[in-house]
C-alpha cells in the first residue's frame, strides 16, 4: 500500500513501519520489534504507545514482559471512517458556525479584492473561474469585450473552455472588436469595427466580478481579477449600453 494513502489516515512513516513488522511477526516483545523494523527500540516503545492511543495495536503481558501485536488490517478502514466523520464534522461547524462569525470580525469595507494571475496556468485559473462563478447564478449568463488579438492565445491552456461552456448551459454575450471570432452555441456576438492596430485584451464581465486579460512581451499573458459589486455592476451597464447601440 502507498506509505501516503497511511498518512492520510494520521499514521508516521515510522508508525507505518512499525505496523507492517508487528503484522508480519505476530505478538512480540520490543526488542523483536525494533529489530525487525530496524528502529532503537526508545523510539519504538514511544511509537507503539502512539499506536495503541491510535487503536492499531495491542498488547498483553507475558510475565514480566508486554507482547504488542498489530491489529487486523481493517481496523485502517475504521480509521478512514472516524477521519471522514471528524472532516464531515468541521465542514458543517465551518459552513454554519466558523466562517460566518470570521466574517463578522473583518471591516465592512466596500473594497475590492484584486487578484493577479500570469502564465498559461494562470489564464486557466481565471477561465475556470468565470465557469465556476456564472454556474452557481441563477442567470447563467456573462458578457466579454474581445479584440482580436488575443484570441490565438486566450484558450490555449484551456482548449475545451467552450465545451465546458456550453455544457454547463451558460450562456455569453460577446462585443468583439475587430473582425472574426468563433460562432458556437449560447454564444451572441457583435461587432465593433476598428481601424489600425488594436492591442490584445479580453475583458469579461461575470458579477461580482470582472476579468482583464492582455499579452505582455513574447506573447506572455496576464491577467487581473477584480472581485467588487460596484464596479462589476458598472462594468455591466457600459456592455449593456454599448450592445444596445450596435
């Protein structure tokens, strides 16, 4: 078994060497143990005693001596479900409890939260971001400012971003400056026609939330996230106006 999947369960690399030994000797004296685990054995009395606290192993007296042995290998899964019941338990004090009263401690600022993002990954983070956000709305739906661009770059590191999309059924109302852009489902698209050179950027509009992406130098993305009411409400009537006029 993967010495990780024993940690998860709250169980040392030492505690799990020490389980696999007592499982493979049967009742034994410390001495035994230790020298079959290859530990001193002050470290493995100190273990074992750990270990009956944990409920994996159990000892008997043989005269002046103790004989640990391990418990049957189910006893790991009771650990599991004792772990999972303590975890089920704190989500539920944290939901209900915890996070509410944390909040109450911080400022009541109408301040945005600004978040930075750079790279292929963080342009992934952003884009599922935007999915993760509209789908819990009860309007699934966001609007985008495009410019052409970026367009070559924005889903490279999130190439079925638009399947994802449309199979969480949200819909996007896209403004896109200059020609082209990808006709798909949900989607509507109109046009702003420019002259000259028109820079990289995508900006989209997903209350309580906007999202700037651009290409620095090399074609490098970055991106910022502004969480804040106000200006994703402001950010929305300039795309509402604008698209009412187009």
């Amino acid at each position: 078994m993967d010495n990780e999947l024993y940690q998860l369960l709250g169980l040392t690399q030492r505690e799990i060497i020490l389980y696999r030994a007592l499982l493979s000797l049967g009742p034994s004296a410390i001495r035994t143990i230790a020298e079959k685990a290859e530990i001193n054995r002050g470290t493995t009395y100190d273990c074992l005693k750990e270990m009956q606290q944990k409920g994996i192993v159990t000892y008997l007296p043989k005269g002046k001596r103790r004989l640990f042995s391990a418990r049957e290998p189910e006893v790991l899964l009771q650990l599991a479900e004792e772990r999972r019941h303590s975890l089920d338990t704190a989500i539920d004090q944290l939901k209900t409890k915890v996070v509410p009263e944390l909040h109450h401690l911080m400022p009541d600022f109408n301040t945005a939260n600004v978040s930075y993002y750079e790279g292929d990954s963080g342009i992934e983070q952003v884009l599922r971001d935007i999915l993760n956000t509209v789908e819990k709305q009860q309007s699934k739906c966001y609007s985008v400012f495009s410019s052409k661009p970026i367009r070559n770059h924005l889903y490279r590191p999130f190439p079925n971003f638009t399947a994802q999309r449309i199979q969480k059924g949200i819909e996007v109302k896209v403004i896109a400056i200059g020609e082209g852009g990808e006709d798909a489902e949900l989607s509507e698209r109109k046009w702003i026609k420019t002259e000259g050179k028109v820079d990289a950027a995508y900006i989209a509009v997903y209350p309580p939330k906007c999202a700037i992406i651009s290409l620095a130098s090399a074609n490098y993305p970055t991106a910022v996230v502004i969480e804040s009411k106000e200006v994703a409400a402001a950010q929305s009537i300039i795309f509402e106006t604008l698209w009412g006029l187009l």
